[in-house]
C-alpha cells in the first residue's frame, strides 16, 4: 500500500472527529513486506493497549488503597496529638492509660505507613508500566536471509524504518502514529496526578516526628519514598535529566507549584490534613469522560477492519 496515497488521520483532543493530516516520513515496506508487518502490528497494538488499560485499572486500585490507608494514618496521628485533652471519663483514672493508648496509636500509624507505602509504590510502577506500554507500538522489520522476520521491539534494525509501516492503517484509518497520539495523551495525565499524590504521600509519611521542618530541607519532598522509586519517576517522567530535581506538581493546565513553595514550614493541623485527603479523592487532573472516551474509540477502532 503507497503510503502516500492514505494519509494519516487523528483524533483532536477535544471531540471524536477525525482530520487528515501529513503522512509518515517513514519509507512504506515493500507489498511482501507489508502483509507481514500489518497483522504482527495489529497483535503489538492489541497487546500493549492490553497492558496499558490493565496498568490504568491497577493504578485506580492503588489509588483507592492509599487513601484508605492515608485516612486510617491520620486518624491514629490526631487521636495521638490530642489524646492530653481528650477526656477520657471513667477511665482517666486507670494507670498509664494515656501514655498505653498513645503506643498503640504510635504502633497503629506504622501500620498505616508502610501500607500506605506500598500501595504508592503499587502506584508508581502502573504508571511506569502505562509508560513502557505507550513507547511500545511500533512494529520493525528484521531483514537477515533475504526473508523478511517481524520483530517486536521499539529500535529499527533496517535504515529508514520508522516501525510505523511508512503511515499506513493499521485499524481502520488509524496508523501507529495514532494510536500514540491518544496512548500518550491518556498516560500524561497520570503522570501528572502520580506528582500531585506524590506530594500528598511525602506530607504523610513525614508527619511520624512533630519537628518542624527546616527551611530549605529539600529530604522531605525529594527523598526517596520506596527503593528504587527514583529510577522509576526518571523512566516516567518527574525527574529533570539525570539530576534528582523533582517537577512540581501541578493541575493540567495551570501553573505547578514552585520548588521553593514545597520546602516552607507549616503546621499539620486538622483542617489542613482534612484538604490532603479530599484532594487526594477528587484525582484534578484525571478527566473521566475523556478517558472513556479515548478507550472507546480505541477499541471500537480495533474492531474494525480495513
């Protein structure tokens, strides 16, 4: 098929309807060439659009994981905090009540934070795997014996091999391009709400000790959270180059926190925790209906036949 003759089509980012645009560079397989290309093209997209949606669904899951485990945190954190004033009735008089409940809250907040702990790295690695999924559509061509082998893999083997086919369908009107387009516009806002948890998740896990933070004490927000959680957040995103400075998190389309605004001391009261956990169930930058949509229309397309 001349890549020339079937240009590309989109999606735009706001409504379903489909406009032509300039095709590939990539140089069109020959005819033999092709007819291999397609059907192995068409199996790599079903199977990274598989692992991508199964990576969306685990990451809601760890998502509604740590904020159980976050409420229960700062339920123990304040019963603790407050357990001098509270009145204890009947029981104010039994020895060391006080000071037993206290150990048990203590005992009751590390349970907490460690499970909050690995349903956020529970989190970070769907997002990685969103990541991985997304940068693995394209389908090159192995040339060894003079018989063309498919291989799957996201680096050409053979010059002028974009993995894309030179442009051309693989469901429907849509060629592999496309279907990163919208791959890539579903993972963005993941990464962007991993970053804003993030923070969320530094705030709670650092509320064990009651000092105050030292200004300028960048190991509250930029420490590592689990192992090898840096590495992770570098592959996905939220690391600038090869240095450990974090992207401020922000909501889509509005201007992020500054770095400086992260490291400034504040007390952790009540209402302020109360916000945390609000925010962390709104998910801001997380749009419903747009993400339905772009699954439909990706799996309606791979219904279709060209």
């Amino acid at each position: 098929m001349d890549s020339e003759a079937t240009p590309r089509r989109v999606i735009d980012s706001n409504t379903r309807h489909l406009h032509a645009v300039s095709p590939s560079p990539s140089t069109s397989p020959s005819p033999s060439p092709l007819r291999l290309w397609r059907p192995a093209a068409q199996r790599n997209m079903r199977n990274q659009w598989s692992k991508l949606l199964a990576s969306k669904d685990s990451w809601f899951s760890a998502a509604s994981g740590c904020r159980s485990h976050a409420t229960s945190f700062v339920n123990a954190f304040l019963s603790q905090r407050f357990m001098l004033q509270r009145d204890l009735g009947v029981l104010k008089d039994m020895p060391a009540i006080r000071d037993k409940a206290c150990q048990k809250l203590a005992y009751q907040q590390e349970l907490s934070r460690s499970a909050l702990l690995s349903s956020y790295k529970d989190m970070v690695l769907s997002v990685s795997q969103m990541v991985k999924a997304s940068k693995s559509m394209r389908v090159f061509l192995k040339s060894s014996t003079g018989s063309p082998i498919v291989q799957f893999c996201d680096q050409p083997e053979v010059m002028n091999d974009y993995g894309d086919g030179g442009g051309v369908p693989v469901f429907s009107s849509f060629s592999i391009s496309d279907f990163e387009e919208l791959a890539q516009e579903l993972v963005a806002v993941f990464v962007l709400e991993l970053a804003l948890k993030r923070l969320l998740v530094a705030e709670f896990t650092s509320m064990q000790s009651e000092k105050e933070i030292e200004e300028n004490d960048t190991t509250r927000y930029v420490r590592e959270l689990f192992e090898g959680e840096l590495d992770e957040l570098r592959l996905i995103g939220l690391l600038s180059g090869e240095s450990y400075d974090m992207l401020p998190p922000h909501i889509k389309d509005l201007i992020g926190l500054s770095s400086q605004s992260l490291l400034l001391s504040h007390e952790v009261t009540e209402s302020v925790l109360q916000v945390y956990l609000t925010s962390w169930l709104a998910n801001v930058n997380l749009n419903s209906s747009r993400i339905d949509e772009v699954i439909l229309v990706v799996e309606e397309t791979m219904q279709l036949k060209l």
